[in-house]
C-alpha cells in the first residue's frame, strides 16, 4: 500500500474495515481491505500519511499503530540459531 510493492497477498498484512461499521482489525473479517507491507519504512509512512484510513475511508484508531508496530518487531527479531551440541566422535581401536 505505502510502497506500492507488488507480491503475492500472503507477504503483506490485511487490515480490515469491518462491513457497515467503522471496526477495524487485523488479518480476518469481511469488508474493505487495505495490505501494508510488513516494513518499518511502509509503516511508518502509512501512519504518517493516513494511507490506512484513506484506504479503508475511515479514522484508524489510536490501538491499532501499536499493534502493527509490535507485529513488525516480532516478524524481524533474529531468532535464535539452533546449535548442535559438540560431538564426542573418539576414534575407534581396532
């Protein structure tokens, strides 16, 4: 949506405007859609230009800008990588 990037529906959050209300959510529900890329640059830019409720024509509350924030945060935290324990491979005698 900030980006304009184009890729499958499954790389980008949907952000949902409920239908015949002002709710707004995450992920599920029927009604008009906006997709953010899950970038702190499209986020931000989002949140500053009101592309999400120019998007979906409708005040985007307070609560949600943290939520999308911690979703960001989340999705680009190093995980941990798996560490094999040391192998013990003595030479066999014989």
């Amino acid at each position: 949506m900030s980006c304009r990037r184009v890729a499958p529906k499954s790389d980008f959050w949907r952000v949902v405007r409920l239908a015949k209300t002002t709710t707004v959510c995450l992920d599920k529900g029927m009604g008009r859609s906006a997709y953010l890329c899950p970038d702190a640059g499209c986020l931000r830019l989002a949140q500053r230009k009101n592309r999400l409720g120019r998007a979906l024509k409708v005040p985007i509350p307070d609560s949600l800008w943290p939520l999308l924030w911690q979703r960001l945060d989340a999705s680009t935290s190093p995980t941990p990588l798996a560490v094999e324990p040391p192998s013990h491979n003595l030479p066999t005698l014989g």
